[in-house]
C-alpha cells in the first residue's frame, strides 16, 4: 500500500483532517505560517452530512496546543498525535498542513481547508476521488490546479496550487465536519 495512502487512512481515522491534497515537502513554512488557534485550545468535532447538519456520529474531542513553531493536534486525548501549520489563503480561509508528529518528514504532509467561523472552525476534507469528480463535473482539469494524482492521492507541487484546489473546493464543495470551540 502506499505510503500516502496509509498516512491518509490513519488521518481519517482519527478524524483530525481527512484531507486528500498531499505534497512530499513543506508547502508552509514556519515563517510563512499564521497562528489563529490559540495554544491549548479544544474543541468538539462533529461530522457533517451532505446537507451540512451533523451526522449521527459520536463526536471526537480535538485538543490543539502549540509546541514550538508547529501545533500538536489529538483527537480524543489518546489518539495519535499530528503536527502541522496553518497559512491564511483569503480572509477567515485557512489551509492546513499535517503529518503524524513521529512520522518522517520524507513521507510528505496532508492539507485540508478551515474556515473560521466565531470560535468554531469548518472543515473542507474532500478526499481525492471527490476533488477529481468536482472539477470533472464543472469542466475543469486537475491541471488546471497544478494537481496529479498519485496512488489515489492528489499531488500538489507548491502551495499556489495547493490554494487553488482548496479555494475552488471551498467554493462549490460542502464542508464535512465543524470543530465547536469549547
């Protein structure tokens, strides 16, 4: 199985991101990131179904601190820990880098799509199939976002691209979860 996928299915699985968009490098940097959570910070995750209302699913509780330049994610204060960074794309739009906090760097990062609402953040999660089947149905051609897909995953080479794909999913795509600031 490849390594992409593995580290997207461990994502999902704990509920943090569930996003599709992967790179084998840093698409942000620390000096370029934004820092809108506050350290310590937790929240319930709901998930959403197609309408936007939450589903029946038991809810995660996501706790978020910051250590150092990058933030430490856990899901349900026993899941396994993630790190990433946040870079603001357009106002309240936030994208979100993550990788398992022990992985390897080499392994690449995961991006997802947050936007600020009050205290509450909703997430764009798409996972790949579904960005692939967006853009087919409104004409578009993953070229046109700089993304390749690689092994079921949507490959994305610089973090213009990246912010393409996320402010076109954004745009005519629906949120999956909403993490409720507690």
């Amino acid at each position: 199985m490849h390594r992409h996928f593995r580290f997207a299915a461990a994502l999902a699985a704990t509920l943090l991101l569930g996003g599709c968009f992967i790179s084998t490098g840093d698409l942000i940097a620390p000096a370029d990131a934004d820092y809108p959570v506050a350290d310590d910070a937790r929240f319930t995750l709901h998930e959403l179904d197609e309408s936007g209302a939450r589903t029946d699913a038991k809810p995660g509780i996501v706790h978020v601190s910051r250590d150092g330049e990058r933030y430490t994610m856990v899901v349900n204060d026993h899941g396994k820990p993630f790190t990433g960074l946040m870079k603001e794309v357009a106002p309240g739009l936030y994208a979100v880098m993550a990788r398992e906090a022990d992985g390897d760097p080499a392994d690449g990062n995961l991006y997802a799509l947050l936007e600020r609402d009050g205290n509450n953040w909703k997430r764009w999660g798409m996972v790949c199939p579904d960005f692939v089947s967006l853009a087919g149905e409104r004409g578009a051609r993953l070229s046109d976002f700089g993304v390749t897909v690689e092994n079921s995953d949507c490959a994305v080479k610089d973090f213009a691209s990246l912010t393409k794909a996320l402010l076109f999913a954004h745009e005519l795509g629906k949120p999956d979860a909403v993490y409720v600031a507690e």
